[in-house]
C-alpha cells in the first residue's frame, strides 16, 4: 500500500506539474496579445478604431436632430415675415413645435423599423424624410408648407435618435460602449449649437432662413450615403 501510494502522489504531482508548465508557457508563447480577462486581443478585445467611424457616421442623426429643434430660434422672425403670418403667435409656435409632433409619430415605429428592417436601413430611412422636409421648408411660399416640411423632418427625428443609440451600443466594444454611448448626446448639443451660429445673419439677410434649411440637407444625404457602407448590428444580424 506504501509503494502503491507514494506511485498515486508521484504520478499526481507529474500531472500536476506538467499541466502548470503548459499553462505556464501558453502565456509566456501569448505574452501581450492576451487580454486582463484571458481572451486573445483580436478576439476577445477588439480595436476601438474598427468602429469609430461607424459610430460618427450614426451619430449624424443626433446631430440633424438638435440642429432642427434649434434651427427655427434665430429665424422664426424672417420666416413669419416673409411667409406673412408675422404676430400670429399662434402660427408661430406651430412652426417652432410641429417637428416634434412628428418625432413622436416617427418614434413610435422606430422600433418596429429598426427590428423590421435592420438599424443601418432604419437610419437611412430616417434621413430620407429629414431631406425632403428640410428641402419643403427651405422652398416654402406659405405657412401650411412650412408645417408639411417641419412635419416630414419630424418623422426623422424621431425614428433616428433612438436607432442611433441602439446601433452604436450594438457595434461598439465593451471597454469603450460608454464613450461612445456619450457621442450621441455630445451630436446633439452640437447641432443646437450650429443652428444658432448658422442662423445668426437671419434677421440681417434677406432670406437667409432659407440656406439655414437647406443647410441640414447635407449631413442627412451623408448619412444616408456613408451608412451604405458601414456594418449591420452584430445583434440584428444574429436575431
């Protein structure tokens, strides 16, 4: 039994320690390519750059959606003036609020799209009202065409903001989701902030409302353009 045992421990130790050289060696053979956690950098860790530019490219429809809730501060005045309904503040709030009737229609069925159809269709197809709305406001004659476009925008406004977030959540790594979570607020304040600088000349140049308008129109055709060519959702792809 003595023999017999001592043949148990020293085959145990054998296993033992020819188990931990291997490991030993997998990670002296591995060295900086393994992650904290143990997985491999290509796999496990994924370079922050690989969707950077997916990111931006989504993140457009935050911009385009901050920049249409302030585009109407700085020119409400010129617009009500040339469209001839100047002192109706009733007209005016309208103008100013009626984007944002057609944010909540367009958020209702954002979901719906962005399942339906994927989230780099849904936000191409946000951008698509956001450019012909902003193209009817641009060349409009008359309050009621006015309202229309502000309308159209509206849908988009609402479907993108929200598909926004889900598709950078879903391309985005985990060591960096919470920074790039942030680009969609940060998008938003950014596009306020360029609606007041854009509108600034307003009430100085005749309609300069106008190319305030049409303005918004490029980034929307960016997006609908650039996400042609950036990734589905990783997420959307294997529901």
């Amino acid at each position: 039994m003595s023999m017999r045992g001592r043949h148990l421990d020293a085959y145990s130790m054998y296993k033992r320690g020819t188990r931990e050289h291997g490991f030993d060696a997998f990670d002296k053979e591995q060295g900086p390519e393994r992650s904290l956690n143990g997985v491999g950098k290509d796999i496990g860790v994924p370079s922050w750059k690989r969707s950077l530019r997916h990111v931006l490219v989504a993140t457009l429809s935050s911009f385009l959606y901050g920049y249409h809730l302030g585009v109407v501060n700085e020119t409400l005045e010129s617009i009500s003036r040339d469209l001839g309904f100047h002192g109706n503040t009733m007209a005016e709030g309208l103008v100013v609020s009626t984007c944002l009737g057609g944010a909540f229609v367009g958020s209702l069925f954002s979901g719906l799209i962005a399942d339906g159809v994927g989230r780099r269709r849904a936000l191409q197809l946000c951008a698509l009202p956001m450019i012909i709305g902003a193209s009817m406001s641009a060349t409009a004659k008359s309050l009621w065409a006015m309202l229309l476009g502000r309308l159209f925008v509206g849908t988009g406004m609402g479907i993108g903001p929200a598909v926004a977030a889900l598709y950078v959540t879903e391309v985005s790594p985990a060591y960096v989701r919470g920074t790039y979570g942030s680009f969609t607020q940060i998008a938003t304040g950014l596009g306020l902030m360029g609606s007041l600088f854009i509108g600034f000349p307003a009430k100085a140049v005749e309609g300069w409302w106008r190319i305030c308008f049409w303005a918004s129109v490029a980034p929307a055709a960016i997006l609908a353009l650039f996400m042609e060519f950036s990734v589905e959702s990783p997420h959307w792809l294997f529901k």
